[in-house]
C-alpha cells in the first residue's frame, strides 16, 4: 500500500478525513476558549483585588 492509496482510503475518504478535521477544529477551539477563560478569570480576579486594597 502506498501513500495515495492510504491517504484515498476508498469511498470512506470524506468521512475520515472529514472527522480528523472536525477534531482538530474542536481541539483548537478548546485551547482558544480556555486562553479566554484564563484571560477572563485574571481580569476578574485582578479587580476584586483593587476592590479589596480600598
């Protein structure tokens, strides 16, 4: 078997690389929402310190 063959993979070509790109898509969403939330979290806990020097 050889790399095209693999990479055709038949009539199921389009579901299996369809998924490994829906996949990586989440797996990157997921890394962008958390940078997010830690973003959100140090903003918010970096207020409620200033709230609390007062």
């Amino acid at each position: 078997m050889n790399l095209p063959e693999f990479l055709d993979m038949g009539k199921h070509a389009f579901y299996v690389w369809g998924s490994y790109g829906v996949v990586a898509l989440f797996m990157l969403l997921e890394v962008v929402l958390l940078v997010l939330k830690k973003r959100s979290l140090t903003q918010s806990i970096a207020r409620l310190a200033r709230l609390n020097r007062e």
